[in-house]
C-alpha cells in the first residue's frame, strides 16, 4: 500500500474527532442551562453503581475551564488516530475508553472521577508509543510532536495536583502503551530507492558516474 493509499484525510478522518468534541459541549450546555448536575455519573471507585462512569465519565466535566482545557488535545489527538491508524482506531477508542475506565475505577480514589483528560492521556500516549514501535518516519515525527506538544502532561500521572484525577491520567497512559503493543495494523510500504536495489550497480547510475573512486565530482559531456 502506497502512502497516498494509506494516508487519506477526508470526512472519516475529523468526524469521530467532532462527533466526540460536540457531545462534550453538549452535555455541558444541558447541565448549564437546565441546571443538572452529571457528576455522580463519574467514576466511582468502591462503588458498583460507579462502574457506569466507564462509559459516562469522558463527556461529563466539572465547569468551562474543565471543558476547555480537553476540548482542543480531544480533536487534535483523535484526528491524528483516525489519520495515521485509521484501521484500528475504532478498536483503540472503544477498549481504550472502557479499560482505562476500569483501571480508574479499582485504583481510584473514592471520590467521582470525571472528564477526558484520561481519553487524553491514552491517545498521547498510543500515538508515542506507537510511532516508536512501527519505526514508519511519518509515525515517528507524530511520536516527536506528541512529545514536543504533551511531554509535560507525564507529571500529571503523579498526585501532585488536588483536585485532578491523576489515577485517570495514570489509567489512559498504560492502556495507551499497552494498545500500541498488541495493536496490529498494516503500514504503507517503505519507499525503496534505486540504490537499494539487490541488483543496483553505481556504473551504471548517471549521478554516480560524476565522481572518481576518490569521490571528486567529474563533469561528463552530454553525450556521455
């Protein structure tokens, strides 16, 4: 498979991206305006009734602020799964969400976790990890902008912050590292070049035939 073949960007690639992003808005903008409060959905560790918060959790936050700061990561990072592992990141949002979810749940503190910073935390640490495993330079330099972009959210996986579900955070990451082991999924085939050619012969190579065997560049006349 070619890259062109391979890396399409087209309604399927920002659509789960915007479906996602829209159902956050728009279950913030229902609590707000008809004064509801989805928070005991969250995830309730030490709570079989909080085992709902797997699925509900990712859409509910705790004020504008909240919601903001998730908005944007959520529709970068799940466009860039769509479009460099389109084939399997239905699988990846899907066991994503509900394993992190669980993690959260059993190592939790009892208290309702809430939001999309663990969906975060999960596709950044799939598209690193993933990257680093397919050794394919186009996932590599995604590997490197996810670093450059999120590399400081590591520390949040750490209680060093009140108020912040650094377990979630903790939850996604594993499960993001732990997807981009046992995910498989076909890449474009590497670009070959000429030289590489089992049966390549530098006489033969126009450009090769401008330098001497020392390496000094020779202008060849035209005919030549």
């Amino acid at each position: 498979m070619k890259d062109s073949q391979y890396f399409k960007f087209d309604i399927y690639t920002i659509l789960p991206a915007l479906v996602f992003t829209f159902s956050i808005w728009l279950v913030f903008t229902i609590e707000v305006k008809y004064h509801f409060n989805f928070t005991d959905l969250g995830i309730r560790p030490g709570k079989w009734v909080g085992l709902r918060g797997v699925l509900f959790s990712p859409f509910i936050h705790g004020d504008l602020a909240h919601l903001w700061s998730n908005t944007l990561p959520s529709l970068i990072l799940i466009t860039g799964l769509c479009y460099f592992y389109r084939s399997v990141s239905l699988k990846v949002l899907v066991f994503g969400l509900i394993l992190s979810g669980l993690i959260t749940w059993i190592i939790g503190r009892p208290s309702y976790h809430i939001g999309a910073s663990g969906l975060i935390y999960l596709l950044a640490s799939f598209l690193f990890f993933k990257g680093i495993f397919t050794k394919h330079y186009r996932m590599l330099a995604l590997s490197f902008v996810v670093t450059f972009f999120y590399g400081s959210m590591v520390w949040y996986v750490l209680p060093i912050e009140t108020g912040i579900s650094w377990e979630g955070h903790l939850s996604g990451g594993v499960v993001g590292l732990i997807l981009a082991v046992v995910t498989k999924n076909k890449l474009p085939e590497k670009k070959k070049y000429k030289w590489e050619s089992p049966d390549y012969n530098e006489e033969d190579d126009p450009f090769m035939r401008h330098f001497d065997e020392n390496g000094n560049f020779i202008p060849l006349d035209e005919e030549e």
